[in-house]
C-alpha cells in the first residue's frame, strides 16, 4: 500500500514538472515597439506606388490613415494623413465606433482608389472609395463614391459588433468586407439582411441596377432568395479576417460572447458551398439556440431552418478556446477577443506558411502551422499586455498595431521546437471535449451558478494545491 502511494506522488511530480516545463520562454520571441503615439492604430498596410519605406495605419477613433515613414529604420509619423474623413465619422465614446477598415485597390497604380468602411454620424456603417491625389499625396474627402450603406439593427445604446475589415482576394481581386451582427444576434443567420455576414462584391464595375458595384454571380445565397452580396452567413464580430496571399484560403477569427473564441478557415474552392459559421445558433461548437441567454432569444427559429436547410453547411471551427481554461484557477490564460492575424509568407524562413494571431484580452500570440494537417494553435507569447488590434505582414516583418497607439514589430526565433514539448503556456485545438459534454444537457450548464461550474472551480483547486501553478 506504501509502495502505491509513492508511485502515486511519483507520477504526480513527473507531471507537474512536464507541465512546469516552458518549450519558449518570452525571451526567445521578442516584442520591439517601432512607433508610438498614434490614436488607436487597428490595421496597417503597405502601398509601394505611394512610398518604398512607409507603412499605412488606420487610426480607428481619429478617422485618418497615417503614413509611417522609414518604418524599418528611423520611423516618423507623417503629420499630413493620406485620407481625414473625421467629419464623416460618428463621436460616439463607443470604443467600437469610428473607421473600421481600409485596403488600397489591387489596381492602384491605374486608379489610385482606397476602399474605407466605417459608422457614419448617423450609425450606419458605410463602405466607400476615395481617389488619392498624387499632387497633394493624400485623398479629398469629396472624393468620397459610396458603395454601400446599412442600418444597423440594434435599437439599444450599444453600438457594437461593426467589424468592417476590408481586403481583396488575390484570387479573384473582388472586394470581401464584413459586417457584424451589431448587437442583435438572430441577424447572423437571417439572409434578407447584411448583418452578422461577410460580403463579396465587384467594385469596378457598375451594377445595372445604379450601384456602384456589381454582383458576384457566384455569391450562393441569391439561390435562396438572400441578399446576393453575401458570401458567408453566421458571424457575431469577425474581426480582422484575412487571406492567404498565395492560395486566397480564408482566415475567420469570431469573437464569441460568454464562453468560446474561434478560428475558422475555409479554403477557396469551397467558398460557393453555402457556408454557415453558426453564430446565433453555437459559440464555438457549444449549442446555444435551445437553452441560452437573452441574447439570443429570438435566434431559435432561424436556426431550425438554416440547420435543416439541405443545401447550408454549418461549418465548425478548426481552432476554439473557452474564455477561462476549464482546469485553470486563473479567468485570463487564454483571453476573450480573437485578433486576427496573416499567414506569414517568406520562403527563407522556418516560419513560412504559419498563421499568427492573437487575443486582445491576454495578449497571447498563436500561431498554426498550416503546412500540417491537423489543426493546433501553438502559443508564442504570454506575457505583458500589448492591446493587439491586428497583426500584418509588411516585406519579411510581422508587425502588430495596439490600441495603446503602438506599433509592434513581433521578432521570430530561429528556432521551432514548441510542438514537441509539454509546456506551461494555453495551447488551442479543434476539439472542445467540455463542449460536447455540455451540448448533450439541455440545461446552460457552463455560468457560475451551475453545478457544473462549481465541480471545475473544485477541480482547478486541487489542481493548484497539488501543482501549485495556474495553467
């Protein structure tokens, strides 16, 4: 009976050794601020007709972008902005509202057009063009040509959920751009609305119908009688989604509400198929419709009909974490915003082809290794909050903006050895295994008055007792 007892104890110190065992220290990925003082950076880009040396940063709550110069050595904010549109904007104190995105035309040699989103002083959220000058370097606010205008459906005083990321597909050089659910969740999976989706529309040529875009004939929800500029239905705030500027495969980042983060990839083949990313209807893999909150009262109906529609597919993530780690004593190893980031391309590296994103919340950096076929967010970074509002690849450089009105340059090591190892840092997977045990409950078995709650706050105590460690 001794000679269990230590082998008990024995194995227990093995574990909390291998679990206390760090693969990468903060110090082999190094976080160097290039540039401060901006207000509120979200999205940066390059534009090589404009400069060979210059960044371009939106500044969400100004609504100017910004020119860095020499961002690599010396870097300087340029005074004059490349477009002002502040009158434009709405001044709600709302974090959320301002411009929300930009991306210069895969054309802009020829016609010098930048594509911007954002909440207009009446709170709709608006996608225009403006036509940069090269004589006075910057775009006239009265070059403004509206594309498009949508109300939000939110009656309440909580003008979120805006998204507004912008950026061309370098497959087909269409303009994707996304919409948020603005605060009313049933939206996401209503296809007689713009809201809660993400869009596909051709913006150089004219619509017959007087827009100032064209459909995309492909679009395949006017098989259904939906708006045809939607592509993807079932978002709640896709923030920050990008492309891989090689293959045009898709990355989703949704910010979930009180349990699940996630990370949805779609290659471009299937971009056609009628794609449902469930928002309203589950956070994450976690079913939500039948037995939520509030939020979502009015989300059951449309649900049913989307999930027993032949023709939708409802799409899982490929990467999802709960908001707190189900054994952990800490509520922020993992985070509750999604950020998302690039799929990082220089052929000289080891981390050619590795997707980098983030959480706002934490500050955590993940990366996934897309040349693998199994799906696994292996964690960076874990350390001093950085407020990351995007990460961008601009030449061979990883840089991230931050609302702390930073500009971060994200320093890879030489070395890649993570996936190897057990280590004390939040790793993310496909799977939630806790989420499909919650879903056979038709009770909400996971907020803090459940017993199911108070058996994992049971469990992260002994685990610390024992360990003597959060995650």
């Amino acid at each position: 009976m001794l000679q269990k007892k230590k082998n008990f104890f024995l194995i227990l110190l093995i574990f909390s050794l291998l679990l206390n065992t760090r693969a990468l220290s903060n110090e082999d990925v190094k976080i160097k601020k290039i540039v401060e003082g901006l207000n509120l950076p979200a999205h940066l880009s390059e534009n090589k007709f404009i400069s060979q040396n210059s960044v371009f940063v939106l500044e969400h709550k100004s609504g100017q972008i910004r020119e860095i110069q020499n961002y690599n050595k010396n870097p300087k904010i340029n005074l004059k902005p490349i477009l002002n549109i502040e009158t434009l904007i709405s001044k709600n104190e709302n974090w959320e509202q301002g411009i929300n995105g930009f991306a210069f035309s895969p054309n802009f040699k020829e016609d010098k057009y930048i594509f911007v989103s954002y909440n207009n002083k009446e709170n709709q959220l608006i996608l225009s063009r403006f036509k940069y000058d090269d004589k006075i370097k910057q775009a006239k606010i009265s070059s403004e040509v509206e594309l498009l205008s949508v109300e939000r459906l939110s009656l309440d005083d909580t003008p979120e959920h805006n998204c507004g990321t912008i950026s061309f597909n370098p497959k087909d050089n269409y303009l994707y751009t996304c919409l948020g659910d603005t605060r009313v969740a049933e939206s996401a999976q209503n296809i007689k609305v713009l809201n809660g989706k993400i869009l596909r529309i051709d913006p150089f040529n004219l619509s017959e119908n007087g827009k100032n875009y064209s459909f995309v004939r492909e679009n395949p929800f006017t098989q259904l009688n939906g708006k045809p500029e939607i592509l993807f239905l079932g978002f709640r705030n896709p923030w920050k989604f990008s492309f891989d500027s090689e293959t045009g495969d898709i990355y989703i980042p949704d910010v979930g509400s009180e349990y699940i983060e996630e990370l949805n990839i779609v290659k471009y083949e299937n971009f056609n198929n009628y794609l449902n990313f469930g928002a309203g209807c589950f956070e994450g893999s976690y079913r939500i419709y039948d037995k939520h909150y509030e939020d979502i009262l009015n989300s059951k109906k449309l649900c049913l009909k989307n999930i027993n529609d032949p023709s939708i597919r409802m799409i899982e993530p490929k990467l999802q974490y709960f908001h707190e780690s189900l054994l952990s004593t800490s509520d922020n190893d993992y985070g509750n915003s999604i950020t998302g980031g690039v799929v990082y391309k220089n052929k000289k590296s080891i981390w050619h082809n590795h997707y980098f994103f983030a959480d706002f919340v934490t500050s955590n950096i993940w990366y996934l290794d897309t040349n693998k076929k199994n799906y696994i967010g292996i964690n960076l970074y874990s350390g001093e909050y950085l407020g990351l509002t995007s990460i961008n690849q601009v030449d061979d450089k990883l840089l991230a903006t931050s609302e702390k009105g930073s500009i971060y340059e994200i320093i890879l090591p030489n070395k890649k050895n993570l996936e190897k190892s057990i280590y004390n840092k939040p790793i993310i997977y496909t799977k939630l295994h806790a989420a499909h045990v919650m879903n056979r409950s038709n009770r909400i078995i996971f907020t803090t008055s459940s017993n199911f709650y108070k058996f994992l706050v049971k469990v992260r105590k002994i685990k610390k007792k024992l360990f003597g460690f959060n995650q």
